[in-house]
C-alpha cells in the first residue's frame, strides 16, 4: 500500500488521541465504528466506501486488522480493532516513533547534561536532572522541561546550563547574551519565559533574566520630573511638564550637559507599579524620578550629565537581587547613592534562600560599598531570610517622598 487510505488515516488518528502517547503497553487491542470512520474520513460516496473495504479486505487478510462484521449479513461491517501485536505497525505506516523510544530518547538528552558537574552550581543541576529522570520514567514532564519534544528539551537545557554558568557583565544586552550561549540574537527574546521557568526550576525560586543583570530593547531612560538636555550647539531640549519622559542612550550620549530644577533624584527599580505610583506624587517637580534596575548605559549616561551635587538615593527590593541592583549603581558613578526605604522585613510566610541567592550574598558581604547597608544584607544572612523584600508592598510614602532613610528616621 504505496500511500495510506484515508479511513486509515482517520483510524490513526483516533488510535493516536486514545493510546498513541502512552508509554504503558496496551493490554487490548483498540477499536472504533466502521460507519463513524468512513464519516471521520469523508467517504460519503458508494464508489469510494466500496474501495475502503477492499482495502480493509487486503488489510485483514495480511493480519494488520480485525473485522467484526454483523452476525448475520456478512457483507455489514460492524467495527475494526488493531491488535496489540501490529500498533508497531501503524506506526511504521504513518512514521511515528513510539512514546517509548521518545522517551528513551529524552532520558538519553538528560544523562548527556550529567556527563560533567555544573561549574558554578554542581548540586542544584545534579538536583534537576534527577528530578526531570525520575519524572520522565513515570511518564510526566517537569515544565518547562517535556519529554515529549526531544530536540526542544536539549536546547532548553543547553541554554539554561550557560545561561547559570558563568556571571554576567551588568547591563548585557539580551540579544548579545543570546548569541553567547548558541542562540540565533532573538532566541532567548522569543523563548524568555521558558528559560525563566527553566532558571526557577533550577533554583526553587523565581528568577528572571532582570536577575542576570539582562537589558532588553534599546537603551533608555524613563523619567518623571523636570529634566533640561544642553547640546554642543547651544540649544537645550527642556522635558519639564511632561508627565512622563523617554530619553534615548543617543541622545544623552549627544548631550553635553543636563540640569534640573529637582531637589534630588529618586531611582526606583519597579517601574509598572512602584515608579508610576511616586509619579502620580510628584506633581510640585522637587523629585526627579528615574525608573531603573541595574544601569543600562543609557542611565550611567544621565547620572554623568547630571549635577554632580543634586542627591541620589535608590528605591528597590530588598533581596538579595535588589542589593545587587543598588551596588551596581555605586559601582557606576563617583555621586553617593542613598538607600531608600530599603529595610529587611519579615513576611507572614518565610521565603528561604535560593542557591543564586547564596552567591550573590557572598558578593555583596565582601563588598566594602555596602558598608552602610550591612545591617540589612547580613539580616538575610543571619536569618535564611529573604523576608518581604517586594517594593510594591510597601506602597507609597507621601511624606517619605524623596527622603533618604538617614533623613527620615
């Protein structure tokens, strides 16, 4: 039988849906209605349902099917069932690979990931591919890892193995890490929350590429207050009023010089809730507001062309990501930047540390421009706490409004 007949192709796909992605073997053969099937196949013509049983004929006589015809008008064909023995069979006609070759298939993908310890977190991968061997022998997948999808679960893997493997430059731009770990420069863009999820299963808490230190689409500044850019040329390009401000990297590299009429300048790393909120605050413009977590170049930009004497204090979570952030800031210009409303807190539920947390706090201990924060960091060491670290808990100070927490407490 050179190409399929359709009734065969419909019986295929009823058999598939019922047991075809079953790893278990069947216990009995699977069957269907002959009349239901020449329905499903679109065999409404005499001519066309005469040629489908003569090639069910020529199929049970080879032994591929079982007819069970009426009992007494033997020319009614009832059912047809495919006996155990022969699904290798159907599957060979139609070129499916079993469910259990598939499956051999991803454990193998698995054990290859085993081959050699993870350089920066050696038992939490070991931990992973345990955890996804033990799932995909019973059959079930561990999202975002799927047995099912070979090749997809390889790339996954492979992505994820180097996006943990190694400590990113802060402010990599997405695209650029993409192309670093085997992926075309849209790959992890397209994928990003799979490799997201992958991370978070990995460490047993969310982590996001923010947390790699990753920035997506190009660089720019998102700003609330009055802002004034001067250009080599004279002229000057004065943003006050506006309610809400988009400045490029190209333009604040063009730029000369920026002023502002602000008393101080408030970064804030949640910029949908927390940053919006503090805008809607600023009505009088004593604060300039800048919505920023690790700084892109586009902000390093803004605070070298800003006052070098206008203050800065920084807005942001509370875990160990979020004293990440704040020490990349110092890290990037001369200016003091002040901690704002950064307080450990207890939540009502403890959040326990991830591995990545670990590592960065090793950091962040060691660094000696943390030195006023201390406090803070070695209370999540101390007590195995992330605590309620999320800004937006908090919510919003009025009174607090660009105060520093040395000025307001």
């Amino acid at each position: 039988m050179s190409a399929a007949p359709a009734w065969l192709a419909a019986f295929h796909r009823k058999w598939s849906v019922a047991r075809g992605r079953r790893i278990a073997e069947a216990s009995r053969a699977f069957g269907c209605g002959w009349v239901d099937l020449l329905e499903s196949a679109g065999l409404a013509g005499a001519e066309d349902q005469a040629n489908a049983v003569r090639e069910l004929e020529r199929l049970e006589k080879a032994g591929r099917l079982v007819v069970k015809r009426h009992r007494y008008r033997k020319y009614l064909i009832e059912r047809i069932s495919l006996p155990v023995v022969e699904e290798a069979w159907l599957r060979e006609v139609f070129g499916e690979v079993s469910a259990v070759s598939i499956q051999a298939q991803a454990l193998e993908v698995v054990g290859w990931f085993l081959r050699e310890p993870h350089p920066r977190f050696p038992g939490e991968w070991l931990g992973l591919c345990d955890a996804l061997r033990e799932a995909f022998l019973a059959g079930r997948s561990l999202p975002p890892f799927r047995w099912r999808g070979v090749e997809a679960l390889r790339i996954l893997l492979d992505g994820v193995w180097k996006l943990v493997a190694r400590e990113w430059p802060v402010g990599t731009p997405v695209r650029a890490a993409s192309v670093e770990v085997g992926l075309d420069s849209k790959g992890l863009d397209r994928h990003q929350r799979s490799y997201e999820s992958g991370m978070t299963r990995l460490f047993g808490s969310a982590t996001s590429f923010k947390d790699l230190g990753f920035v997506s689409g190009e660089s720019h500044v998102e700003l609330h207050g009055p802002v004034c850019l001067h250009f080599p040329d004279g002229s000057l390009h004065d943003f006050d009023g506006l309610s809400q401000v988009l400045i490029s990297a190209a333009d604040l590299a063009r730029c000369t010089h920026a002023t502002t009429t602000a008393e101080r300048l408030l970064s804030i790393e949640n910029r949908k809730t927390t940053f919006r909120q503090y805008s809607a605050l600023n009505g009088d413009g004593r604060v300039l507001l800048a919505a920023t977590s690790f700084p892109t170049p586009a902000f390093r930009d803004l605070l070298e062309k800003l006052p070098m004497g206008l203050p800065h204090d920084h807005f942001g979570d509370t875990d160990p990501a979020g004293w990440h952030i704040l020490l990349k800031l110092r890290e990037s210009t001369p200016r003091k930047v002040g901690a704002f409303r950064m307080k450990w807190r207890p939540a009502k539920v403890r959040v326990p540390l991830t591995p990545y947390d670990r590592k960065l706090l090793e950091k962040l201990m060691a660094s000696p421009l943390l030195g006023d924060v201390m406090d803070e960091i070695r209370s999540i060491v101390e007590k195995e706490d992330r605590g309620d670290f999320e800004q937006e808990s908090l919510g919003v100070d009025q009174l607090s409004l660009g105060e520093s927490d040395s000025e307001s407490g």
